[in-house]
C-alpha cells in the first residue's frame, strides 16, 4: 500500500514539473510562477531534503533531462 512520507514546501509558487534523477538521488522542481528551480536530495528512506540554493529560470515550465542537459550542480 503506498503512503504518503512527508510534505516539503517546493520552494516557490506554481510548482509545474519535476524530473527525478535517480542515479544522482536527486529531485528537479519548476516553479512556474516563481520563476524558479529548485533541488532536493532524496534519502534512502524515499523522504526530500531540500537543497541550498535556487535557480533563476524565467518562463520555466519544463524541466530538460538525459545526456544534453548538463546539470547546473555540476562543479
């Protein structure tokens, strides 16, 4: 049976898409109306820890993923 684990605020207004990037254990979150991204780590126990910083993105709606879309983590 599935449950819900936690509720985590998304970090801006009009949350519109996300991308869940397993291998990196990572969450994608687009606040449309916040013109925002924001990022959270996901745990091993499935639950999100929400991540220093947010990403400036006016007229986000959708969140690119796969080889070409380098990760704005990245160091």
């Amino acid at each position: 049976m599935t449950h819900l684990l936690q509720l985590v605020p998304s970090g801006g207004a009009s949350p519109r898409a996300l991308a869940l990037l397993e291998s990196e254990r990572l969450l994608v979150l687009v606040n449309e109306d916040a013109m925002n991204v924001t990022f959270f780590a996901l745990k091993s126990d499935g639950t999100l820890t929400p991540l220093d910083g947010v990403l400036r993105a006016a007229g986000a709606a959708s969140v690119p993923v796969g080889p070409a879309a380098a990760s704005p983590l990245a160091g």
